[in-house]
C-alpha cells in the first residue's frame, strides 16, 4: 500500500497488524485443541452451576468438526455481553493506532516519542 512512491497507509499498516494478531491467536487456539483440549470437548456449554448435561457429553474426537465446534464455544459461546467486553476496548486501540500512524507523519520523532509517553 504505497502512496505517492513512498510511505505507506495507516489504516493498511493498522489492518495488517490486525489480521496478524487474529491468525497469531487462531494458531495458538489450533495449538491448544489438538495438543491440550480433551478429546472429549462438550458439545454444549456448561450450565449455571457448571454441570454439562448428560445427554449433551458428545465426544467431537480431534477432527475438523470438533475444531470448529471447540473454536466457535472458544470466541462465541460466553454470550454478547462477554464480546462486547472485548469488543469495546479493540476498537478503540484500533483507533488509538490509527491516531499513532497519523501523528508519526506529521511529527518529528523526538517530539511523537515524548508527546506518546
């Protein structure tokens, strides 16, 4: 993403780093199921009182299916409220280091350095 032959975008600086941290976080999430999840993930979540019904203990195996099932519970299984937590804070560092990019090119180092601290 070059601009005028030098330099680059924030904002492709800004998503680039973004994805990196998403496929970063999917790798390790990939690591954990296959060498530290039990083979038998629970098929639903666990109730109030941390009981998973009986009927519901379905061994997913290490396959692709119990993959998806482990990463889906993993991000979205704790309700909106919990997205929502995390959610919140990541959009507002994305715009913090949009304002950071912007402010680099328009700043001498020394003083970005100071003003950044």
């Amino acid at each position: 993403a070059v601009t005028n032959g030098s330099g680059f975008l924030a904002s492709t600086a800004v998503c680039c780093d973004e994805l990196f941290k998403l496929t970063l976080c999917t790798v390790v999430m990939v690591g954990y199921y296959v060498f530290r999840a039990p083979s038998a993930y629970p098929a639903v979540l666990p109730t109030a009182d941390g009981e998973i019904p009986v009927a519901d203990k379905v061994s997913s195996g290490k396959s692709l299916r119990g993959l998806i099932r482990f990463y889906y519970r993993e991000v979205f299984g704790h309700g909106t409220r919990e997205i929502l937590k995390l959610a919140l804070p990541a959009l507002c560092y994305t715009i913090q280091k949009n304002c950071l990019y912007v402010a680099i090119t328009h700043l001498e180092a020394a003083v970005y350095m100071v003003t950044y601290q």
